[in-house]
C-alpha cells in the first residue's frame, strides 16, 4: 500500500490552526505588518479576525500564503540543520 499524500498543501489545516501558529510566530504587529488588515492592527484577537477571514476571501488568501511561506521556511531551516 503506497502512502498518499493530498495535492493541496492546506489540506486537514483549520483556519484557526493557521492563525494560531502565525501569531505566535510572528506576533500581531508584525502580522499586521505582513498584511494590513485592520483585524491585525486594532485589539487583534483569534476571534475576530476568524471572523474576518472567514468573511473576506482576499484577506484569508493572504494568510493561507504567508503560512505556506512560514511552513516552507520551517522546513528549509530543518533540512539545513540535518
């Protein structure tokens, strides 16, 4: 049996997952930094931004993009410390 692994890279990722892991990587400064939404600047929160994400395609393409980016970097940093 051969192991299959999804296409799409997001696959089985929750969007809170994703923000979670950014905040706490980047910080909500530096997220509103990366991308200027307003939910990053004025009293951050996971739920409200959730919220904003979920409602707004253009925003929640933005985050699943500087994820994959961060998710890449991780494993880029990982492979050179092998």
């Amino acid at each position: 049996m051969t192991d299959h692994k999804p296409k799409d890279p997001l696959h089985g990722i929750t969007l809170e997952a994703m923000l979670a892991w950014l905040v706490e990587h980047y910080g909500w400064e530096a997220m509103g930094r990366r991308i200027d939404i307003r939910c990053f600047h004025n009293s951050p929160s996971i739920s409200s931004s959730l919220q904003f994400l979920r409602r707004t395609p253009w925003a929640r393409a933005k985050v699943e993009r500087l994820y994959l980016r961060l998710v890449k970097s991780v494993r880029t940093e990982g492979k050179e410390r092998s």
